[in-house]
C-alpha cells in the first residue's frame, strides 16, 4: 500500500469532495442509483465507506450539514443493507419515513401548540361561571 | 514337650506385633504350668522319669514369665506413644481444618477484589471515554443551530407535501458541487425529483453556480481529511476490537469451590 505523499491543497480539495460526498449518502435515491449500478457491491468501494466513518469523530462531524448521512452511512456497513438497496420500493420506504421522522419535531411542536390553545380557551370560561352563579 | 516349647519359641523369632508375641508368651506359659501339674500329678503316683524336668519346666516357668512381664511393659509404653500419636493426629486435622478456612476466606477475598478490579478498570475505560468525547457545550449549541436553521434536521413547519425541501442533499444540489462537476453524471430523471431541471443537462456558469452551505467547509480552520493510501481494494487495516482486558480480569483459578451464592 503505496502512501502517495500529496499537497496541502490536494489534502483541502479531497477533505471538501469526501464531505459532500458522504453528504449524498443521506440521499436514498442517490443510494438506490449507487446499488442499482453495482457501486455497492465492489469491495474498493466498500472498504470506502468503513474509511468514510472517520466522520463520526466530533471534530469532523461538525462539518456536517445533513447529519442523516451517518446513520445511513452506518447503515452501509452491513452487507444486507447494501444488498437490499438495489430495490427501488426499499429507496422509496427509506424516503418516506426519513421524511416522516424529519417532520416528527415540527408535528410534536404543533400538537403541543394546539393543546396550549385548547387550554387558553377553557381558562377564560372557567371565571366566568363562577361570576354568573354569585348574585 | 520340650520339644513344643522349642518350636513355639522359634516361631517367636519372626519379627511379631507385641499382640502376637504376648499371646504366644501366654500360650507357652499355658503349656508350661500344664506340665507342670500333670507331672507333680503323675509324682504321686510314679518317679519322675527324667530327673531335674521339673526344675527345667520351673526354670522355663519363670523365663516366661519374665519374658511376659517385659512384654507387658513394652505394651504399655506402646500404648502410651500410641496416645500422643493419637492426640498429634487430632492437633494435625484441626491445622488441617485451619487451613481449608483460610483457604476459602482468601478465595473469597481474591475473588472480590478482582471484581473490584475489574469494576474499578471499568469505570477508569468510562471516564476515559467521556473525557475523549467531551465537547464544549458552545460549540454544541452553535452546531445544534446551524443543523436546524437549514432545516436539514426538523422540517420547516410550514411543510407539506409537494415541497422539494428535504432532509438529505437535493438532486439540485449534489449536482451544483465540486463533485456534480467532477465526471460527468450520468442523467437520470426517475432519481433526480426535479425531473423537469435545466440543471440536468450540465454546469452551471461559474457565477451563477449556487454555493450552498452543505458544501463548503470553513477551510481556514485548517482540518484535512485521514491520510489513506490511495488503494482501496486491500483489506482496511483491522481494528481488533477484542478487549483482552475483560478476560484477565474475571479469570480466577477455579478451584473447587462449590459455594456460588454472592
């Protein structure tokens, strides 16, 4: 295993592709695409991602704008996953509930909204009873 | 009958426990004094056919007694040698005793304190562990708001489908990078959900090429990547991940011991 010794700004342009590309696995299209063209099969390319991993390290981490890549990326590890990705249902049910999950804090935020009004509404009605019974 | 006498003395010789020997002591002065009255019995009546036999068979009585008298006192101090070995053995099964407990109380203390050992190099891997991850909470806060601002992590709340707003890098997006304009990618609508994209067909201007946040790195901040040699088809160097450790501790030589309750 040769070390080709390569330049800082080889080193930044590389840092810049391997952060957007690791990015684009939290995609499941693009996964699906990967799968259905072989990629994920190849053992170069699997040895590839368990090197991508160094991305879970905090001082790398925080360069991540789509923090879904990771679990997919752990995801990819497993021999199964790659296998059961070249199944364009198995893109579209990972899609579905990323986008399901995704809205899960913005639908809790609203419930938690509704109840608060459905509680403002009761409370000014409760005084007004009590007004109306003492005469 | 002098001859019986010889015969059970010669047998006699032999080496014989001070049991058998006492008892054929007795057996001889049986024999003796037997003869003794038959023949003071036949004097009555007879001479004595052989004269001075009974002064021999006195002389012999006396001998045997003698001899029995020895072999008594031998008996005795047996007895008394046996006693201390008898009371030696006892005061050797209570050391014995000793021992066993001793023995199992060091057991139980050398199987606490490897667990205490083991707990105790447990907590140190942990702290060890909490200390490597330990970020400062500002930068944690600062990063909590970029992920949400973006809405790469919650959903806008006013999102409904139909949006093209998603949780991952849009088609849009990954093709307006450094490595959308790499190679040339191939062209697919049913992947891309902007199927209609003037995008599609290739780069962008450079001026109107969209830098989004995902892609550009604060690269002033001087991180590089993991140095790798550029050959990816050799096994990855393995991480054995085996903690040798955890055997070493727990390992204690067991030896019969039936008592399991903690």
């Amino acid at each position: 295993m040769a070390g080709v010794m390569e330049t800082e700004e080889q080193a930044r342009h590389r840092f810049q592709l391997e952060l957007e590309f690791v990015q684009c696995l939290a995609n499941p299209n693009y996964l699906n695409f990967l799968a259905q063209r072989g990629y994920l099969r190849e053992k170069p390319f699997v040895n590839y991602l368990k090197y991508l991993l160094y991305w879970k390290e905090p001082e790398y981490a925080k360069f991540l704008k789509y923090p879904h890549c990771l679990h997919m990326l752990e995801l990819l590890q497993y021999e199964h996953f790659r296998k059961e990705l070249v199944n364009a249902q198995c893109a579209k049910f990972i899609d579905e509930q990323q986008i399901l999950h995704w809205q899960h804090y913005s639908r809790k935020r609203t419930r938690l909204q509704q109840a608060l009004a459905e509680q403002q509404q009761q409370q000014p009605q409760a005084p007004s009873h009590g007004n109306t019974t003492s005469k | 009958m002098r001859k019986r006498g010889e015969t059970v003395m010669a047998a006699a010789a032999a080496e014989k426990s001070t049991k058998e020997k006492l008892l054929s002591t007795l057996d001889d002065i049986e024999v003796l004094s037997r003869e003794l009255i038959e023949m003071l019995a036949l004097s009555r009546t007879q001479k004595l056919p052989q004269p001075g036999e009974d002064t021999d068979i006195l002389e012999l009585l006396v001998q045997r007694d003698k001899e029995f008298q020895e072999l008594m006192q031998t008996a005795v101090e047996q007895g008394k040698v046996h006693q201390e070995m008898q009371a030696l053995e006892k005061e050797v099964e209570k050391r014995d005793s000793d021992i066993q407990q001793l023995q199992k109380q060091l057991k139980e203390a050398e199987h606490i304190l490897a667990t205490a050992v083991y707990q105790a190099k447990e907590k140190l891997k942990s702290i060890e562990k909490a200390r490597k991850g330990s970020i400062s909470s500002e930068e944690i806060i600062k990063y909590a708001h970029r992920i949400s601002a973006s809405n790469a992590v919650c959903a806008p709340l006013n999102w409904v489908p139909g949006d093209p707003r998603r949780p991952y890098p849009t088609d849009l997006e990954m093709r307006s990078g450094i490595l959308g304009n790499m190679s040339n990618m191939p062209t697919n609508g049913v992947n891309g959900h902007l199927p209609g994209d003037a995008l599609a067909a290739g780069r962008l201007p450079d001026i109107l090429t969209p830098q989004y946040p995902w892609q550009s790195a604060d690269v002033s901040m001087g991180i590089l990547p993991p140095h790798h040699g550029n050959d990816f088809g050799l096994e990855p160097p393995g991480h054995n991940k085996e903690n040798e450790d955890d055997v070493e501790a727990m390992s204690t030589d067991s030896s019969s011991s039936s008592s399991d309750s903690d």
